[in-house]
C-alpha cells in the first residue's frame, strides 16, 4: 500500500552521556542488533536512525542513536557566553581526533538540533541523581536547543516493585525540575524493561509534540501498541496450548503380573534392589521429560516472538509422586463385594467407588443402563467411561495449577528480557513477581478447576481445541491484570479487557463431557 500524502515521519534522538548505555536501549526497543557495544567512552561515532515502526497510512517513527555527550560542561558554558548560542554553535567545527571529547558532544547536539522531534535522553540510575555530575551542563545545553525532553532510567537493576520504582521516579524528577526542557521522567532499563513501558513512553511522546505532529503520531502509537498486543496474545496462545498438552497427557503404567505388584509395594515401603525401577517410576519420568520438552519448546517460542536470540536451557520440574494422579481400573473384585449395596434400578442413584473416588450419578446411571450388568459391570462402565484399559499416569489438578502460575511467571521473565542483554539467560524472578501472580489467580481457583474437570473424558480433539481456547482466555485476562498491577500506568498501552483479540465464550468456563 502506498503511503499517504498527509504521511509523517517523526523522529526521537537518543542522547545521554557517554558509556550510559544508548545502543544497548535502541537495541531492546528495535528487537535487533544495531551499532557496536563496548564499555568504554565513545563507542558510537555518527548519528544513525533506525525505523521503530511504520503506520498503514505511511508515517513513520525513526530512532537516532547519537554519539554521547562527552566534554559537555566545557560546551553548556561556551554556549552561555554567546549572543546567539545556537549561531554560534552552528558556525564551529571541533576536530575529531583533537578534541574527541568535545566533538562527540558537538555530533550529539547537531542531531537534535537538526532531526529531532523530542530528545530521550538517558541516565544512569545506578547511580544517586546528585552525584551525576554531568547532569545539568547537558540539560543545559538540550534547554537552549528548546526541544522536548523525556528523561529514561537506565541501569536500574533487577524489576522492582510498583511502589519502589515510583519513588525512584520521584528523586529523579525532583532533581531535574529546575529544567523545563523536561516533560516526563519514566523508568526503561535497557536489559529488564517491559513491552507496556515502551508503550507508556510513546504516549509521553505523543503528549509532548506539537498540535500539528499530534494526528500522525498517534497513528504510530497505535500501531506500536497493536504490535504489542499481537505478541502478548501469541505469547498466550503458546502458553495455552502447554497447559492443554500436559491436561491432557497420559502415560501407561505397564504392570508386570504380582511381581511388578510386590515391586511397587517394596518401592513404597522403602526396600528394593539398587537399580530397579518400578513400572510407576518409569511412567512418571516418561510423563516429566515430555513436560520438561515441552516448556522448553514452548519457551523457545515465546523467545523467537519477543524478537530475542537463545534459547532456554535446564528447566526445573518437580518429580514428586503426589504430582501424578494415578488412574486405576476399578477392581471388579471390589465391585462384587459392594454390589449388595448397589440394588434397584439404579436411577438417579450415586455411587462413590472406592478406587478412584469418582462419583457416578446423573446420566451415566439414568435409566439403569448399568442396572442389568450387576456390580461387575458398574466397574467395567466405570472403566470405560474414563476411557481406562490398563492404569495410567496424567498430572493432578494440583500440578496443573502450579504449571499455571509457572507459565505467567516464564511469561514475564522473557517480555522484561531486553535484547541489549545479549542472548536469553534463564534468571531468578523477583519475589514479588511471584505474589503477583499467585494474587491475580487466587480469585480464579474454582475457574480453573472447572477447566481440569474437563478433561475427565477423554482427548477428543474437540474437548482439547475447547480446553485450549479457554486457557487461552484465563492467560489473557490473568496477565493483563497482572501486568496492570505491575505497571499501573500502562493501561493505555494494554488496552481495555479483550483487546488481546481473543474471544470468550460464555457461560460455563468448560463444557461438559458425555
């Protein structure tokens, strides 16, 4: 589609001092590898734009990686000895070789001059705001430019919660009030920022332009923030389909006659041979290397979407007997023994059998379809309802919750991994990520229960599609709330609830199995 007449192209220079950290940013907000990164001072030695993102009309927003500020004092005090410090400052020409320091400052502020729209001008965090000795020679020089400034936090560490970045916003922007250049201060760490903190920093864009770059910037805003919403429900619908596999897998556990019997027992007392493994065992490390494969898949995926390299490596799973649900064929045995009970029609009647604990009433009694077999075949009906010919091995409820709050958790860790950090590196999460996860799915405990009861009937491809669509609804709404309890003022770059585009089903969460 060609462009329209009315097209715009707004352009953002990256500035800061020196060795902050400006390529590795525009790095992580371009999803791919730009200039040269080195730790020492003037790495970088031209402007260069890059393309951000592009509307259908045709507009455009570029991102200028400038070289960093170097001899910035000496410059803001020849700027304020000038009648016409702009003048002035247009007229010179610093030797590059000479006086290296002075030119990269010179670089940097023809480019804003020149290119920009609004300046992001980027700090180091780590460091306290009254010990960034170079702070105000340069806010100096970009207040005497005139342009707009927002002013990033880099540096910033491990994610913090809510409330501890706010505060560190706040001795930032008490530090730079005396400059009104200045219109935002806002938190975006080059390795651990977030796609909705990219999002909150357009819209302070946006509010910082003129009147006349207001309509085709906010064409770029949205396009930015549907990009990113695309991913985030990709991301879901990734998730969603781990959870679904691992609902639905089963594994058989392959009985050896009473040996295998008196094996089992030996294993659960605490006496066997050294070396032998149980038929159980050998089910639950079946059914945990297929989950173990799988998360190391889906993750895999969930970094190609973020626009990130690596892959992920040495997943943890707990291989704790309790995290297996065993399904065993109801004894016919017992059955016979407890078919005195089972008297009558049978209709409308509920039986609890003992191995299993599965209560069958309702319509897989009505009528006594059951009644004419006798207690033998109520346990044969038993059998075949769960689709059982031999025990087998699927993962509780209780694990599949916990896979839950393991998937939003994995979630986060890869949309905060910035691809200015090099390749992807399995990390420890914060503390609080986990209570924010485990408060946005306490109120969804019953939902999410429904949705394992579905699987009591079997893998009918439609009961697995169904199960995956609804997963796929809880992981958005759950992470949009838990990305909004992280990033309170991102609600414009998350959108409203079910601008994921995913659509939900009403009614039950999980339609019930025949």
């Amino acid at each position: 589609m060609s462009p329209d007449a009315s097209a715009v192209t707004v352009a953002l220079s990256l500035v800061s001092h020196t060795n902050v950290g400006k390529t590795t940013l525009a790095r992580s907000l371009l999803r791919r590898d730009i200039g040269e990164v080195r730790d020492e001072a003037h790495v970088t030695q031209s402007a260069e734009p890059h393309t951000l993102v592009e509307s259908p009309a045709g507009d455009r927003l570029l991102l200028w990686d400038t070289p960093g500020f170097g001899d910035s004092t000496r410059l803001a005090k020849r700027l304020a000895q000038a009648g016409n410090p702009i003048g002035w400052f247009l007229s010179e020409v610093w030797d590059r070789f000479r006086d290296r320091a002075f030119w990269s400052s010179q670089r940097a502020v023809r480019n804003v001059l020149e290119q920009a729209d609004a300046v992001l001008y980027l700090v180091n965090a780590s460091e306290s705001p009254q010990d960034a000795g170079y702070l105000d020679a340069e806010l100096r020089v970009l207040e005497l430019i005139g342009k707009p400034v927002l002013v990033l936090l880099n540096q910033l560490g491990r994610p913090q919660p809510p409330q501890a970045e706010t505060a560190e916003l706040q001795r930032w922007r008490e530090r730079v009030q005396p400059f009104g250049c200045v219109r935002e201060v806002l938190a975006l760490d080059a390795f651990v920022r977030c796609w909705v903190q990219e999002g909150r920093l357009l819209q302070a864009v946006g509010a910082a332009l003129p009147a006349a770059r207001q309509a085709a910037f906010e064409r770029l805003r949205t396009a930015w923030d549907e990009r990113g919403r695309a991913t985030w429900s990709a991301a879901m619908e990734v998730l969603a389909e781990r959870l679904a596999r691992a609902a639905f897998d089963r594994e058989p556990v392959v009985e050896a006659g009473w040996s295998g019997r008196l094996r089992q027992v030996g294993a659960a007392l605490g006496l066997r041979r050294e070396g032998t493994v149980t038929p159980r065992e050998r089910a639950m490390q079946a059914l945990a290397e297929r989950l173990d494969a799988d998360v190391r898949a889906s993750t895999d995926r969930l970094i190609h979407l973020h626009g990130l390299d690596g892959r992920a490596t040495e997943v943890v799973l707990t291989r704790l007997a309790e995290h297996y649900a065993v399904r065993e064929p109801a004894s016919e045995g017992k059955a016979a023994v407890l078919g005195g009970l089972l008297t009558g029609a049978l209709a409308g009647l509920k039986a609890d059998i003992a191995t299993g604990g599965l209560t069958l009433g309702g319509g897989l009694l009505a009528g006594g379809v059951l009644g004419a077999l006798g207690a033998a075949g109520l346990a044969r009906g038993y059998n075949l309802v769960r689709g059982v010919e031999a025990p087998s091995l699927a993962w509780t409820d209780e694990v599949l919750t916990s896979l839950t709050h393991s998937a939003l958790l994995g979630y986060l860790a890869v949309a905060h991994y910035g691809r200015g950090r090099g390749d992807w590196a399995e990390a420890d999460q914060p503390d609080f990520w986990h209570d924010a996860v485990s408060q946005v799915l306490q109120p969804r405990t019953e939902l999410m229960a429904a949705l394992w009861s579905a699987r009591e009937g079997g893998d009918d491809p439609e009961d697995v599609q169904h199960l995956r669509a609804q997963l796929q609804a809880l992981l958005s709404d759950s992470s949009r709330e838990l990305l909004l309890r992280l990033y309170p003022a991102a609600s414009d770059a998350i959108g409203p609830a079910g601008s994921d585009g995913i659509a939900r089903r009403g009614g039950s969460p999980a339609r019930p199995v025949a």
